[in-house]
C-alpha cells in the first residue's frame, strides 16, 4: 500500500501491515505512537527520528525499530519510506 493513512488500515487483525509513503522535504511528523511496533525504512532522503532518550540521523537504505506506544517525531528530508507496522503481540520485544 502506498499514501494509506495507518489509521485506515490499523483496525486489521493482520500481524504486519506494510505501507510505502512518499513525504515533501522537511515534513515533520511531531510527537506520536502507535499501537503496533514499527519498522521504518528510508528508501529515498534523510531521516531525523527523535525519542525521549535520543535521536538519530537514517540515511537512505536504513531502518530503525519503534517499539509499540514509544513516543517519538520523524523529520523526513526528501524521504520515501516503507513501514511495517507489527501488531505488540507478535513483536513482545
């Protein structure tokens, strides 16, 4: 899936939903959590993700794991992402 907002696909009992979504320069995506875990891969840009215990710098072809209800804020610098997001059951990590 592609531009599907995850709240529109979230209520799926499906273990993982993968979303590909294409962001302007400097798109900030303030302070939020999700339900499921996420897998957030830059395929295009430069990343900013931001927790309350850091932040770090994703190049393209990187990922980083956001657990489930983790607060965090993603800067997106010319990034197109892929995401799988992964219900907190099947990620108990």
């Amino acid at each position: 899936m592609i531009n599907v907002p995850l709240d529109s696909v979230d209520a799926s009992p499906c273990a993982a939903l993968a979303i590909g979504t294409d962001y302007t320069f400097g798109t900030l995506l303030d302070t939020h959590s999700h339900r499921r875990a996420q897998f957030l891969y830059g395929m295009t840009g430069l990343m900013e993700v931001g927790t309350e215990e850091g932040a770090w710098v994703v190049p393209p072809y990187t990922g980083v794991w956001i657990p489930a209800q983790k607060p965090h804020r993603v800067r997106m610098n010319g990034v197109s992402t892929r995401s799988v997001y992964v219900l907190p059951e099947s990620a108990p990590r």
